[in-house]
C-alpha cells in the first residue's frame, strides 16, 4: 500500500515537471518587434540578446521573408570575420525556427549582402536552465513589502 503510494506520487510529480517543463519553455522572437532584419545599429542584435536566458527546451524564431534574410548558425572565427567558411546550418525559408536542444555557443549571422557587418548577428549560450527573457518580474521576491516576515 505505502510502495502504491509512493509510485502514485512519483508518476504525479513527473508529470508535474513535464507540463512545467513544457510551460516554462520560452520563445525567443530574434529582434522582438524588429524582426530578422537590418538594425539600426551594430550592437541591435547583441543588445538583444544579452539579458536573456537561453534554455535548453526554448525556441527562437527568426521573422524574416525567405530571400530578404538568411540564418547561418557559424563557428565563432566566422562569426568575428562575418564570414561562412565553415557553416555549420544555413535557413533561407523565413521564418526560420529553431529548437535548442543542447548546451553551448551558437553564432548566427545573415549572409546577404553586408548585413552581417552591419550588426545583423548575435551570440547566444543556451544552459541547463530554464529560458528568460530577462524583463523583470512583475512580483519581486525581494520586494520588502513582500519579503515582510508574517506575524499574527
Ligand atoms: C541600437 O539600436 C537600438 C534600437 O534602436 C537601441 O535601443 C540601442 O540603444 C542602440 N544601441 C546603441 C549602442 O546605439
């Protein structure tokens, strides 16, 4: 009966953090209301990307129209050189999405033109832990109003 139990408790609970973990998944939208496209400067897409947290299980969309962009995942000399020497993928068919299944570096650069040298790439590392976009939240734990000690 106790074994029962705790078997019970056990498929609950990991079924618990399966729908957590598909709820907490996050999409990334690359360039949020800008898109995929030219920025406006050379830092856009790096800025972009920096207070964020790129879990495994989290997604990022690429909004751009076939032909007008590209997506070209490189190793971090291309990246630097804004170069495709060694490419490891290349998306054209916008939008592009992708799942990111494992830890590690990955660098992004649009291949057209000088677009890449204009600032159209961006570095992310994607960790073990679960995706942010890095906005504050709205209820701070370290709120003192908050985090007030409950006295009855
Ligand atoms: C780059 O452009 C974005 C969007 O227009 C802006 O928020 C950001 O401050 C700019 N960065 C620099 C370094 O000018």
């Amino acid at each position: 009966m106790t074994k029962m139990k705790i078997t019970l408790f056990m498929l609950a609970a990991i079924a618990a953090c399966l729908m957590m973990g598909s709820v907490s998944a996050m999409t990334h939208i690359v360039g949020g209301g800008h898109g995929w496209r030219l920025p406006d400067n050379q830092t856009f897409f790096e800025e972009w990307a920096k207070p964020r947290t790129f879990g495994v299980g989290d997604r990022l969309v690429f909004p751009y129209r076939p032909g007008s962009e590209t997506v070209v995942l490189v190793k971090k000399e291309d990246y630097k050189e804004c170069r495709e020497k060694d490419a490891i993928d290349t998306y054209y068919n916008g939008p592009t999405i992708l799942d990111l299944t494992k830890t590690g570096h990955y660098y992004f650069i649009c291949d057209i033109g000088k677009h890449c040298e204009a600032g159209q790439k961006f570095h992310i590392t994607v960790v073990k832990r679960k995706g942010s976009s890095g906005n504050p939240f709205p209820f701070q734990v370290n709120n003192p109003a908050l985090a007030a000690p409950i006295t009855s």
